[in-house]
C-alpha cells in the first residue's frame, strides 16, 4: 500500500524549521465522522445536481449517518432567492422524489472577502494577462471562491458547523464524477490517517502561471523556513480535521494562495502527512482540461476497466 501512496514527509532532513508554524500533526483528533462536501455555482447545470443528489442518498446509507453531505453553494452572480441554488435542489429533490438528506450553505464572494480580506490584495496582483482575464471570465463570470477553495471551505467550516466536526472531508468539484459507488470509494479510504488526499501533487514550476498568487505573509513563510511551492489537482481532495485546523491558523495570519498551491504547501509546512489517490480510483481522463462526453459515461460506469474511478470534467 506504501508504493502506491506517495506519501510525502514532514519535515526534509536539515530543514530549517520556522518556531511559529502550527504544529498539529502531535495533537490527537476531537473530530468524528466524515463529511461529503461538493461545490457548487451559479454554473452548475441541472445534471450536475442530478448526480449529486443521487450521491446524497446513497451516502445517507452509511451506517449511523456517520456521512454528512453538504452543498456549497456560490451564489455570488445569482439573484436573491429566484435563482438560489438552494431553490433549485429543493424543487428537483421534491420533482424526482428523492428522499436525500443533506445541507446547503450559500456564501458570496463579499462573504469571503470579508471574513479574508487578503484575498482582495491577491486578486489586485494577479498577472495582467488575457489567460488569467479569461480564467476569470469565460464561459461565465467566477468569484474568488473559484480560485481560492481553501477560504471557501473554511468559511464553511467557521460558520456552519455546529457541535462536533468531522474528521475527515472530502471536497469534490461540481464537475467531477464517480462512475462507481461513492459510499464505496469513501469507506475505502476510512483507515487512512492522512491529512490531504490528493492528485499530482509536485513541486510548483516558476513557469506556472498562478506560481506568484499568493500573500506577502505567504511569500514570506516559504522564504523563512527555505521551502518550495507545492501544487496538486483539487477536482477531488480529502482533508483533514487537523489539516482544517492549520489552515485557519494560517488563514488568521494573512497567509494565503492559489488554492491549488496553498493548500498542499502549508499542509507540508505544518508537518501533516499528505498521500496521493490510489491509482485504481482515477480515470484515463482526470485533468483541468479534460472533457468526458455525455455519450460515454453509461459506459464508462459500466465497463469493468473503466468504472469504479474519478472522471473530469463533465460539463453536462
């Protein structure tokens, strides 16, 4: 299991360490459960939702509701009320008879920027390029919660949790697809105490073009304790409690980034062990700019060397 797990280390022998970093990984974990957290936007089309629903009913099935699913839900571009998503699950669940349980947490992007204010001195650096104008623009407009899921999911965690906090959360992109059991593939990784489950996590390339979106107290960590930037694929992670715990510590002190580069870079840097998806659980087709045809996914569900695994994007 070790070979295939890629398991990265705490600290790199020698390694200047930084006194102030959260220490967490010593701490044992209050948290229980798991949580199932998808997000979601004004984008997200009716058969996105669809499947998601479907995954909330048969996560429900797990044994004493030990798996919460929650819906985070953008809503910066949509009009109060008429087109909230919540609106639109509700009247969907209610059309289909599904008898799903789960939670809808509606945010804005004023939300984050004023729980994070440091988001807005990011988005002001940003390059001046057409690709980057276009990330942010086409096909529809997106929020900084698009770029940064890290602040996304810890206003969710700050905010909505009541009581209790799972253990382990699983964050998975709207577009992102299982063409198997999700109950299944989230009961397999049950005895895995990693703090981030992840996909091509790598050192991050100078050349990357969101290598220099981050805060000056986030330049400034790496600086101090002589570490590089890490990068992963975010269509479907796990953290952990412990790992949502240093982030918001993190977070309290300006440091933040691309999310896809803060997130496994400030998990190194508070010494949690971080592991890669199990090979098996990955489609042929699992990148940012991957397209699974809507023709294709009946097979791909059914077939034995296609089903059971990770697919992105579906953009239907």
């Amino acid at each position: 299991m070790a070979a295939r797990r890629a398991r990265w280390p705490c600290a790199r022998p020698g390694q200047r360490r930084t006194a102030s970093l959260p220490q967490t990984c010593l701490q044992p974990s209050p948290c229980q459960g798991t949580a199932v957290v998808i997000r979601v936007h004004g984008g997200t089309s009716q058969a996105m939702l669809r499947r998601h629903l479907t995954w909330a009913k048969r996560l429900q099935a797990a044994e004493d509701g030990a798996i919460e699913t929650w819906i985070l839900a953008d809503e910066t571009f949509l009009s109060p009320g008429v087109d909230a998503i919540s609106r639109r699950i509700s009247c969907m669940a209610a059309a289909s008879g599904e008898a799903a349980r789960f939670n809808v947490f509606p945010y804005k992007e004023s939300d984050l920027t004023s729980m994070f204010p440091v988001l807005e001195d990011i988005r002001a650096a940003l390059p001046d390029r057409q690709d980057v104008r276009d990330c942010f623009e086409l096909p529809g407009p997106k929020s900084l919660a698009w770029a940064f899921h890290m602040e996304s999911l810890l206003l969710w965690w700050r905010t909505a949790l009541s009581g209790s906090k799972p253990k382990n959360v699983w964050v998975i992109e709207d577009d992102a697809a299982y063409s198997g059991d999700l109950l299944h593939f989230v009961k397999s990784y049950q005895t895995d105490e990693s703090d981030l489950i992840t996909h091509a996590l790598r050192v991050a390339e100078p050349s990357w073009v969101w290598y220099h979106a981050g805060s000056a107290a986030f330049t400034q960590l790496l600086q101090s304790s002589r570490q590089s930037r890490l990068r992963c694929a975010e269509h479907l992670q796990r953290w952990s409690c412990r790992l949502l715990g240093a982030l918001d510590i993190f977070a309290q002190r300006g440091i933040a980034a691309w999310s896809e580069m803060s997130v496994p870079t400030l998990a190194r840097s508070a010494s949690l062990i971080m592991a890669s998806l199990h090979p098996e659980h990955v489609g042929a087709i699992f990148a940012f700019d991957g397209k699974v045809p809507e023709a294709a996914w009946p097979r791909l569900c059914q077939d034995s060397r296609t089903k059971d695994r990770w697919w992105h994007a579906l953009k239907w």
